[in-house]
C-alpha cells in the first residue's frame, strides 16, 4: 500500500519503529531535540527534522509526503503536563506552554489534511478540555475517531502501563485491533530481559556500555538486600525505613524501593527507572537498579537499539527521559498494523 506515515514528537523513535515493524513506511520524525537524531535515525528508515512542530510551516510537512500517498500523521506530545504527579502541583487553569502542542498537531491536521492520524499520550489527558476540543475539531473535519485507554501488556509491553490512543480517519470507522495478549500470556520481566549478563551495582558491560547500572549508597545496598520480588521498603527492617515512610503519609508510596517480579510485567517505567529509589526499579535477583538498556527492553526496544555513538558518554538522566518517555515499540506496532488493517478494508 503507498501509505506513509509522519512522526510528529517523534523523540529517539518508539513509534516509528513500531511502524516500521508493522510494514510500514515512515518517510520522517519531527522533534524539537537534537539530542534524539542519532537514535532515531540510526534505528529507522526515516529521517529525523529538527524543528518545533507550532513554528514548522505545514508546507514544509506536506512535502514529506510523496505524491499520491495515503498521508498517515501519527504523534505523542510531551505528556508531562497531563500526568499524574504534575497534576499535583499545577495551579488550577494554568496552561503550560506544552499543553498547546496539541493545539498544534490538530492545525497541521487541518492545514495538510493526512487521511488517518494517530494520537498517544496518558491516560490523564482524557479529562482535560484541549482533548476535548482536539476531537471536536477532528469531527469537524469529517474524521471517524476511535479512543480509549489501553493496557500495554495487551499489546506485547512488558509493563503495566496504560496509555490513552485515539486513531482517526477520513476514509471510514477505525479502531485498535483487538488485544493480542491475554493475562496468561503478557510477557514478563523474564521473558525481556532475563537472558541479560549480570552486573554490579555502578558496573557495566564491556560489550554493551549501556547495560551499565547505577551505584548503590552502603545502606541501599542493604535495603536491597532485604527486599523480595515484588516487595517494597516495608521487607526492610525498621532501622532502615525512612523517616518519610514511618508517617502517616508514607503509606502514600508503596511501591518505592522495591524489587520487580520476574514472572510479571514491571511497573511503569518512567524518566528514573535506573534509580532504585524512584519507584519498583530492583532487579528481581541481582543487588542493583535496572540498567538503561533494561528498561529500553521493557519499553520493548530490541536488545541491539542503538541510542549513543560508539564511545559516547552514558547519562543515565539523559537516557532515561529519552527512553521513559518513548511510546513502547509494541504499542507502536499495534498502532500500525491497525491502521495497515483499516486501510485493506475501506480501499
């Protein structure tokens, strides 16, 4: 099928290689950061567009697209706004300027007129008027639309991650294909990353830098010690609790400090999932927290995703905002063969 796609927010490439997986073409990725070049184009097709997607002329979009081609714009605007733990601290009606992203993607909607787009973030979004009005304008436009907020491991992510998406089409109903998993068979923390060489706490691979983990203080080091599978910092005797947990409030968090379950899917891995602290980031046996290229598995990258030029410096903050905030490259190919799916029934 000559059906292309565009990768709006398009980051180190989660979708687009999910849609690549699934047959098809991405022709390019449009980010505002630099810094997600070389992992988006080393791994994909496609070429990668430095640009802030509100100043990119829609002209310049359009050209993206070859002649004739079924136009697919797909994106994930940065979702911090909407999610749960800034929710807490946002004044009440204060717009940040990242909200109007999505202003943004449905006037490059308007402006190039694609047949099917495509649109993920956190569930969180659903209450907030800007989806609203993103729908709205797309009904407006004569567009089917079909959302809702789905569990990843449905979809072959080995994490427990919901996420909200919306696919939309001028050529006639669309929807998600049916869940591919069932909670016998989602895939687990094992089936991800346990064929993985272990390592040390603060150590990494000679062959892979990237499955490098941090250092462990002398008292986590212990904590981690007396924390099972699945558990949390209540395994912990009472000597090393912190003094945060022991209120009243500290019952609030109780999932940090743990270990993660093998024969399960791992918790939602988010921007610090290398920190053992920030959330059930424990390797399920070994002494340490997930390595970066642990938690790009459970995002579902392949084990050989190149993130870094060869001999580059590893950060591990500038490697977890990149890998935490990917779309899930399962999520992204479930995406597509939906689309790929609608296509060969309206054409």
């Amino acid at each position: 099928m000559n059906c292309v796609a565009v990768d709006l927010f398009c980051g180190i490439g989660g979708l687009t290689h999910g849609l690549i997986q699934s047959g098809m073409r991405v022709s390019a990725g449009i980010d505002i950061d630099a810094t997600c070049r070389y992992a988006y184009e080393t791994n994909n097709q496609a070429n990668f567009v430095q640009a802030d997607i509100a100043q990119l002329p829609s002209s310049e979009l359009s050209k993206l697209y070859p002649k004739e081609a079924i136009k697919v714009l797909v994106g994930c605007a940065p979702c911090q706004p909407f999610s749960k733990y800034t929710q807490r601290y946002r004044k009440e009606g204060h717009v940040g300027d990242k909200w109007k992203l999505l202003y943004a993607f449905i006037d490059k909607i308007r402006d190039i007129e694609p047949e099917i787009v495509s649109m993920e973030n956190v569930p969180e979004l659903a209450t907030e008027e800007v989806f609203q009005d993103f729908r709205t304008s797309l009904s407006e436009m004569g567009y089917s639309i079909w959302w809702g907020i789905i569990f990843c491991p449905d979809y072959g992510v080995p994490q427990t991650r919901k996420r909200l998406v919306l696919l939309a089409s001028r050529l006639g109903d669309i929807s998600l294909i049916a869940p591919q998993y069932t909670p016998e068979t989602y895939l687990t923390v094992r089936d991800s990353i346990g064929n993985l060489p272990a390592i040390n706490a603060g150590d990494s691979l000679d062959e892979d830098p990237l499955h490098c983990s941090s250092k462990l203080s002398p008292i986590n080091l212990v904590r981690i010690i007396q924390s099972r599978q699945g558990g949390t910092w209540r395994d912990w005797e009472e000597s090393l609790q912190l003094s945060c947990h022991k209120k009243e409030t500290g019952t609030t968090y109780p999932s940090v400090y743990g270990r993660m379950s093998w024969d399960e899917p791992a918790p939602t891995i988010t921007t610090q999932f290398y920190g053992y602290g920030n959330g059930r980031f424990g390797h399920p046996e070994q002494n340490r927290a997930l390595s970066i290229r642990e938690g790009a598995m459970l995002q579902s990258f392949p084990r050989d995703y190149a993130f870094l030029p060869e001999g580059s410096r590893v950060s591990k903050k500038a490697l977890g905002i990149h890998i935490g905030n990917a779309v899930p490259v399962n999520l992204g190919r479930a995406i597509g063969e939906s689309i790929q799916s609608h296509i060969k029934e309206v054409m």
